[in-house]
C-alpha cells in the first residue's frame, strides 16, 4: 500500500472481454457472478405428462439421458409408465452412482 496522494488514472485496457473498464475516473467496472449459480447439476431424466381435460386420454412421455425413450397413452397405460420412470430414475446408471451398489 501507498501513501502517496495522487489522482485516480484510468486503467489501459487491451480491448479483450474481460478486460476491466473504465466506469468514472479511477473506478474499473467488476463483472459480477452469476446471482443463479451453478451448482453442477444438470436435467438427466423428464417425464412429461399431458392430461387435457374430459373425454380424452392423458398421455405420457419418459426421457432418459441414457437412451430410454418411451411413451404412453390412455390413463392404464399412461399411470404404468409413471410408474416405470419413478423406478427407472432409482436403477439409471447416469442418474444413481453406481459405485458401492450390490449386483442385483
């Protein structure tokens, strides 16, 4: 630190992005952080479901970043695969570690 008084200069940039910019005499501009975050985490399983009302049969879409691509319509069909992906989202080796788990 430096006790001479002397007047703000601004700072030379290289015209690069990140480069800091000159905002008022002496105050460089700060690129501030993501206020959502990344936390790491990414969509790997969806399951879309569509139930449009009276009359008409809901239907049902299972997606997997593993590969599993599976649909289904009317209500029987459509609660069989709720249920299978619920299932699927516990065994999905993209989804669950699999280390330490027991062979079935």
């Amino acid at each position: 630190m430096t006790t001479d008084p002397r007047t703000a200069e601004p700072t030379t940039t290289t015209g690069g992005r990140g480069a800091p910019k000159v905002v008022a005499e002496g105050v460089p501009s700060v690129l501030r952080p993501n206020p959502h975050g990344d936390d790491g985490r990414r969509p790997v399983a969806w399951l879309h479901i569509t139930a449009p009302g009276r009359g008409t049969s809901p239907s049902v879409r299972s997606w997997c970043a593993c590969g599993r691509d599976l649909f289904a319509a009317g209500q029987r069909r459509a609660l069989a695969l709720i249920a299978d992906h619920a299932e699927h989202r516990t065994l999905c080796p993209r989804i669950t570690p699999q280390e330490g788990r027991k062979a079935a």
